[in-house]
C-alpha cells in the first residue's frame, strides 16, 4: 500500500477506535464490555495479502492485564460438548434440563406454537455464562441460521426465544432435529463474512440478510467458480453452487481454498500469532480490506479473541 493510502488507514483508524469508545461510526460486535477501560491503541498490521488485521489493545489498563482464561463458553464450544442445544420452535419440548441434586427432575418445559423463521430456542445447559456473537452459523432444522445479535446466556437459564436470520432461502424442510455447526467447519465454526454480518446486526431486517447473502455467493462464484470436487445439495434453480445456502457455498472446495489462500498466512502462523496477540493483551482486532475498513471485535479479554481467532479471520478472508 502506498503511504498516501496507509496514512489515510491510520486516519480511518484512529476515527474508528473514536467511534467503537462512543459505541458508533464503526459497527463492532464484542463480547461483555472490558471496565475501568481508558480507551484503545492499534498495534502494527498483520498482513495477508489485500487483507490487514490491526490488533487493538486496550490502554492504561493494567489491573486487567493478566491473561486468564474467560469465564464463557463459546456457541461451537458448547454444540461440540452437547451442553447447548439449539432447535426450531416446535421442537422445544423435548429439552429439559438434567436431573438436579437429589435426584429432583427437571421440570419439562412446554412445546412452542411451532417453527418460525426468525426465531430458534436455545437451552445453555454448560456451567459456564454462553457468549453469542451476531454473524455465527448454525446449519440444520428447516433451513440454516445466523445469530441475530451478540448476547450472553445465563448459566441455568429456561431455553431462550434466539433471534435469528435466515440464510438458506431455498429451503424449509427438516434436515435435522436440533442445529449445529456447518459439517466441514473447523473447530472454531464459520461465521459470516461482514458484508452478511452487518445486515443480520445492525440493520435487523431479513430481506435486506438474503440480498447481502445471495450478493456474497454471487461473488464467491465469480472469485472461486465451482469444482467438480464440491459437493453440495443442489436445489433447481439456485444459482452456481447449486444451492442457496451461504453454508454449503462457503463450504465448497474452491471457495475454502480462495478463503485458506487468502487466510494462510495469518491461519497457518496461528500459535506464534497468538502467543504475540497474548504478550501484546490484545483484546480485538480491525479488519481491513483493500485499505477500507470493514470490521472491528472487542472483546473482554485476550483469552476470548483467541478462541475467536480462526473463526474470525475465516470470515474477514471471505
């Protein structure tokens, strides 16, 4: 990038740290809001390509430096454990909780009306406080889902209406019982890329959700046409990849090797990334593409960025 183009970064930045402290200008999703904070500082960029991550440290606060491991678990922590379960809404009868001390049983909680497009129910039953982050996938059910909007979920809580939207307009028939993570995800899950994230988040609205993800697929089959080694479901009708669900598109063999080449060099120095993230109590991260900012996560601590890395970088590189 030219120094024209990094001084106007550096510009962008500084007014983007400026809007995530005053909670505007910038959309950024975090995890619980860190306290005593005294504001923010960019670390130098982490370069892949057209891609930079500016890790973002959160200044003149020492008391919180310590790098602990966070008390939440993750969405994809708590599916792989069987701990959280996600369902449609007509399906909620059959989560109940576990037997309590004593032998008490649980008590059943009632069938909802039935399923609903925006609306999954969620049962947290991990012993830790659930941390939701808007942007993540859940494949399965009727059809697949992203979270709507960052929440945490109380350790014991009844199972929670989730709010949701739909990414997968083609179809509304059972694949599944309950939701999990996409089939060939990695361990941290998939999550949308920002152009999706930002219509589910901030702009609430569902049509506009389908517009960014057929946009999104349009681009990947133009960045990353379709191999005979992918194999999705095809539906009639449903454009390159044969389906209209973001989770199978971006799942298919050419768009994960555009996602791993664009990616690979921050995925593929992975722990020396993170130990030096964790040195550096780097709490979140700026994405930047092409020199224009196109995301910004916070979180609460080093511990959850580092549990979030991959996923998160696996979205931006999208």
């Amino acid at each position: 990038m030219e120094n024209a183009g990094r001084l106007g970064l550096a510009a962008a930045l500084f007014l983007a740290l400026a809007g995530i402290r005053a909670g505007k200008e910038i959309h950024a999703a975090s995890g619980p809001e860190p306290s005593g904070s005294e504001g923010y500082r960019v670390l130098a960029p982490i370069e892949s390509g057209n891609l930079l991550l500016f890790p973002v440290v959160r200044a003149g606060d020492q008391k919180d430096k310590a790098s602990g491991e966070s008390p939440f678990i993750t969405l994809d922590e708590g599916i792989r454990s069987g701990e959280v379960q996600v369902t449609e809404a007509g399906n909620v009868q059959g989560l109940v909780r576990p037997r309590g001390p004593g032998g008490i049983p649980a008590v059943a909680y009632p069938a909802y009306n039935g399923a609903q497009v925006n609306t999954l129910v969620l049962v947290n039953n991990a012993k830790k406080p659930l941390l939701l982050l808007a942007g993540e996938i859940v494949t399965g059910g009727k059809q697949d889902r992203v979270i709507a909007k960052d929440r945490i979920v109380p350790v014991n809580a009844d199972p929670i209406d989730l709010s949701v939207f739909c990414i997968e307009p083609g179809r509304w028939t059972g694949s599944s019982a309950s939701f999990g993570a996409a089939a060939k995800a990695p361990a941290e899950g998939f999550m949308v890329q920002p152009s999706v994230r930002l219509k589910a988040m901030a702009e609430k609205d569902q049509q506009q959700v389908w517009d960014s993800v057929h946009g999104a697929m349009a681009e990947m089959a133009t960045a990353a046409p379709p191999a005979a080694t992918d194999s999705v479901t095809v539906q009639a009708g449903a454009g390159a990849f044969g389906t209209s669900s973001y989770a199978q598109a971006i799942q298919s063999n050419s768009v994960q090797e555009k996602v791993d080449e664009v990616a690979a060099p921050v995925v593929q120095a992975r722990e020396q990334v993170l130990e030096k993230l964790k040195e550096e109590h780097a709490v979140g991260v700026i994405a930047a593409v092409r020199g224009e900012i196109v995301w910004a996560d916070l979180f609460a601590n080093p511990d959850l960025l580092a549990r979030y890395w991959t996923k998160l970088v696996r979205s931006y590189a999208a």
